[in-house]
C-alpha cells in the first residue's frame, strides 16, 4: 500500500493530530510542546470528523483537558512512556467517573475505579478523550445501535467492523493515535483489518483480562489499535505491565506456516486477500525465513466450544449487568436465550478448550508462526444490523470472518496488519499467529514487514497528515 505523507511538523497545534504515538509522547516528555495542547488538537478533530464515522460514545473534553493538564506538571513526565498520548476507550470497560453500557440500554452507575488497562494507561501518562461504541453486549461483526451506525473511515458506506468497531473508526480517521479494545472472537483484528490498522491479540493471561461476568470463558483479551508497529509495540508493553523497549528484528530466520483453508467449509479468501497473503510471502522469503504451507486442524469441538462460550457469553454479560432480557435487541435476546441453553446443558467444557490448547502447542513445536487471511473480502455494509434477526447477523458474522474465533479459544496470540489494497482502495489484511509467550516474535515480524511493505496510516478522506486541499483561483 501507499505510505502515508510525511509526519506533520510543530507549526501549530492542529498539526499535532496524525502524528505517531511515539512520538507524541516524546515531545511531551521533552517540553517541546504541551499535552493540553496535545489534547485539545484532537478534541478539535473529534469534533471535526465524529458526526460522519460515529467513533464515540462520549467525548469527555472537559476531563481530558484536565488530565492533559495533570500530564504536564507531573514531577515524572519526563520518563512517561505515553505521556500525553491521547486514547479511547472500548465500552466495555470501566473508566473513572464514566458509565460503561457494553453497548445496551443499561444505566449502571459511573464507575468508581478504573478498569486495570485504563489504570496502566493513565500511569503511563494517556488521556482518555472518549469511550467508543460498540454493537449489543459486543456480539457482532458490525458496529451499530439504535442511537448511531459507527462507520468506516476509508468507505461511510462500510461498517468499521466490531466489536472494537467504534476504536477502529476513532484511529482510521487521526480522533486518537491509539485506542483500547478487546478481542473475543475477533473484536480486535476484524476491525483491525477492515480499517487497515494494526493490532495484537495477547494470548491468555499476558493482559489482564476482566471483561464482562468472565471474560466469554477465558476467550476475550485486551489490547490496542494503532497505525504503526512501534505505536502497538509500545502500547501493549504498557498494557502487559512491562518496561517498553526498542522493537528488533525477530534475530534469526524463521519457519513460517500459511494457510489460507478457513476454517468453516465451503468459505474462502477473494483474489485481493489471497494476494495480499502471496504478497507477504514473497517478502518473508526474500528476508530469508523458510516459508511452508500447513493447515491447523481445527475440529468440529473446537469451532462447537468457541460458539459455546460465544452464546453463553452473551447471558453471562447480560446478568451481570442486570438486564431485563427483554430490553434486548431482538438478535441479542436470542442469543442470549441460546447461551442459558448452552450453560443449563452443561456445554462450556474446560476440556474441550485445553484439548484444543494443546493441539496448537503440537502444531507449533516445528514452526514459529502461521500467517492466514483475516476476512473472505470486504467488510459488511454500516446499517441497523440490529433491526435485523439473530439468523442474519450471525450468518453474515460467520461469512465473512472464519479466521480469528479458534485462536480466542486456544488463547494463543494473534496480529493483523495491513498487508495491500483492494482496487477500490481499501485495505485489505493479514493475520499472524504465534504460540504462547510469542507476542514480541510477532511484533518482530510485523515490524519487518512494515519497513518492506509501508502502508497508508489513515483513510484518505480524513487523513490529519495530508496538505490542505488548495482553494480554486
């Protein structure tokens, strides 16, 4: 894909918006500009751009401002790894002083803590600018509720994907450098791929967890959206509790595993996807790894155990809010329905989920990583999905995005990066996936392929970092 336009220089603080994390964070730590100026740049592009992407929930401009302000007198700004770093925030957990509804009409009171990712983020000097939304109890692949349809950055007429769709859209369109999410059953990648974005998908235990009344049964992990590798780096360092540190090269060759059967039969990738994925796997032989086709097997109880802990995820969510079912959307109260059935049968099986553990742990004993496809093509339409039937949203979910369920299931990291572009423009993904304790390997690798492969930061239409479109003489 393209590379985006050069980095924006400091002529004024609207030229502060679509720069890197990175380095934001390092002119704060310096002095070289301030973080309510930081701040206030960004909230000013929110307010520029949200009303035609409906990235947020809640701008909390006044809270922000004030945090930024907390920022620059810090007696430690100087060694804040994100100091100043403007961030959003999933609707599913808590921030300080904010309600979370998990996308529902629930009206719980605001919290009175923050959520443990929040917390590493704010100590690491972030300021939560908003909370973004999501669909219903974060069930779906598109992201949309009665009150708006969050929409997709390089395409309005596309959903951002979901469930961290309302993240996606906030990064794609320069609102935020870096934006939390969550990933269950690919609520972080899909919206990653469809908004051409980067994320990591830590495996079980590297994050603390703690979403919803149990995490969907140990599937469901936090993490970050961002536009560069060394944003994401940094990010997940700061969500893992780890000191950040310069990204290296993964050190040695590599034996990498790609496989393009999905998992669900009779699917398959389109021609753009199945090129990206050729595409990054000339670049990975040419930088000297051994590239093999292999296929995981995925069985029948593995898919049944990941769409057991999908249902019952949405009763469990739904009672520890304290929703009246029927105050669901139609599609989520069948869903909901289906999940007590599921819970009452006895269906969510430890042993189904460790078998499938260790089925992985044996595939990677002689590869390092595995690269797949995200998504069969495009991403589904931006409409009131949730007018639409159970039946309708979950075959339309399935369709398109086969690749990223089992890897919430064997707890394994999972990346996804930009990797081409469709003809119309938009981007079109990868994924990587490593065994456990493999985030830094790949992290190591996107890196790589990001300095072969540069791809365009934002979608072009609300791209901070383009030069002003000139007025006609």
């Amino acid at each position: 894909m393209d590379a985006s336009p050069a980095p924006a220089t400091d002529d004024g603080p609207g030229t502060l918006v679509g720069l890197p994390a990175t380095e934001i964070a390092e002119r704060v730590r310096s002095g070289a500009v301030s973080a309510v100026d930081v701040v206030r740049a960004h909230l000013e592009h929110i307010a520029a751009v949200d009303a035609r992407i409906g990235a947020f929930r809640v701008v909390r401009e006044e809270a922000a401002l004030a945090e930024a302000a907390a920022v620059d007198a810090a007696p430690d700004r100087g060694s804040l790894p994100l100091a100043g770093v403007p961030v959003a925030v999933k609707d599913n957990v808590a921030v300080a002083g904010e309600v979370s509804t998990d996308g529902t009409t629930a009206t719980p009171a605001p919290a009175t803590a923050d959520h443990p990712v929040v917390a590493r983020l704010r100590t690491a000097g972030a300021v939560v600018v908003g909370i973004t939304r999501v669909p219903e109890l974060c069930l779906y692949s598109a992201t949309d509720g009665p009150a708006a349809v969050s929409r997709n950055p390089w395409d309005t007429a596309l959903s951002p994907a979901g469930s961290s769709g309302g993240s996606a859209a906030a990064v794609a369109a320069g609102c935020v450098p870096v934006a939390h999410g969550n990933d269950g059953m690919g609520s972080l990648r899909l919206p990653a791929a469809a908004c051409g974005l980067v994320t990591l998908k830590p495996g079980l235990g590297v994050v603390p967890a703690l979403i919803g009344a149990d995490s969907w049964s140990d599937m469901a992990e936090n993490g970050a959206l961002t536009t560069t590798v060394a944003d994401l780096a940094l990010a997940h360092a700061v969500l893992a509790g780890k000191e950040p540190a310069p990204l290296a090269g993964p050190g040695r060759p590599l034996r990498i595993a790609v496989s393009t059967r999905s998992p669900v039969p009779g699917l398959r990738a389109d021609a753009p996807t199945r090129a990206a994925v050729d595409a990054v796997v000339a670049e990975l032989v040419a930088a000297g790894h051994t590239v093999v086709p292999r296929n995981p097997r995925i069985s029948t109880g593995a898919a049944t155990g990941a769409l057991a802990r999908w249902m019952a995820g949405a009763e469990d969510d739904a009672a520890a809010l304290g929703l009246d079912r029927a105050a669901l959307q139609p599609r989520s109260r069948t869903h909901a329905r289906i999940g007590r059935m599921v819970r009452r049968a006895g269906l969510i099986r430890p042993r189904t989920q460790q078998r499938f553990r260790e089925q992985m742990a044996a595939f990677f004993e002689d590869v390092d990583v595995l690269l797949t496809p995200v998504t069969t093509g495009p991403p589904l339409a931006a409409r009131p999905w949730h007018e639409r039937s159970f039946l309708a949203n979950v075959t339309a979910n399935a369709r398109w995005a086969p690749w990223t369920a089992a890897w919430n299931l064997a707890g394994l990291p999972a990346l996804v990066l930009p990797a081409g572009s469709r003809p119309e423009g938009l981007p079109v993904a990868v994924q990587l996936i490593g065994p456990a304790g493999a985030e830094t390997r790949l992290l190591s690798i996107a890196g790589e392929l990001e300095r072969a492969r540069p791809w365009r930061r934002y979608a072009p239409v609300f791209d901070p970092t383009a030069p002003p479109v000139a007025a006609p003489a």
